[in-house]
C-alpha cells in the first residue's frame, strides 16, 4: 500500500513538472536547480537549439552532473603534472528539456527525466554540491518554493 502511494505522489510530481512553463530559460533553470537540490543531486547547462537565423534560443536542455562520461582521451593521459580528478561522469540519464514556444514566447517542459542511476546525496544537502556554490553558498528550499 504505502508503495502504491509513493507511485502515485511521484506521478502527480511528475504531471506538475511536465505541466510547468516559464516566462524565460533562466526561470527554467531556477526551477530545476531548485527542484535538484531538494531531491539531493546538482544541475549543469547541456544541449540548446537555435532558430534558423541563430539570433534566438528555442531549446535548452539541463543535465543532471552526473549525466555523460569522461572523454578517454583523459582517462589514458600518460604524463599527468597533477592527480587526476574524481570520476564524476557515469551516464546519468536525469534531465529536463524546455522548449521556446513560438506562438506565447513562453517556455515549456518538453521531456523531464527523473531516474538516477547513483545514489543520490541527502536531500536539502546543497553545500557539497557545486551549482549552489555559484548562488552563494547553502541555501533553503524553503525560500526557493520547491
């Protein structure tokens, strides 16, 4: 029973996020960033699209940190000056797309993606993760509405 209703609270999560759009990108990003730090991981700027004269975004995706991997290239590298950094890159597939709508200029979610394949930090356990660094250090999501 109580997995039935985990189901379903993640469902209507899920329908509120699809559901959801924004006055611009940046408000896009705002909201997963916020979203990513309840939920115990961090968010990084990935893929976008421009329209056919390239003056105007109409597509931006953001990427779990944990989404692709590490080039090989610098995996193999022989003469190495300093330690190689953690592996941090193991193919998350975490994401959320959104899309310009041409008619309203308002954005859009277009596809949400919310399976990690890590284990997650503990939820509100924002200081470790890099993105809030940027924000200004630890923050509440209290304050962010999540």
């Amino acid at each position: 029973m109580q997995e039935e209703m985990a189901d379903l609270e993640s469902l209507l999560e899920y329908s509120e996020i699809v559901s959801k759009m924004f006055a611009n990108k940046d408000e896009g990003y705002q909201f997963y960033n916020a979203y990513a730090f309840g939920k115990g991981f961090s968010v990084r700027k990935s893929y976008v699209e421009w329209n056919n004269d390239h003056t105007e975004l109409t597509l931006r995706r953001y990427v779990c940190s944990h989404q692709g991997y590490r080039e090989k290239k610098y995996m193999k590298k022989e003469d190495k000056k300093r330690r190689p950094r953690d592996i941090t890159r193991v193919g998350c597939p975490a994401k959320l797309v959104i899309a310009l709508d041409q008619n309203t200029g308002q954005w859009y979610v277009k596809n949400f993606n919310d399976e990690h394949n890590y284990p997650l930090a503990p939820a509100n356990f924002g200081c470790l993760q890099a993105e809030i660094v940027e924000l200004g250090g630890c923050w509440d999501p209290q304050t962010l509405n999540i």
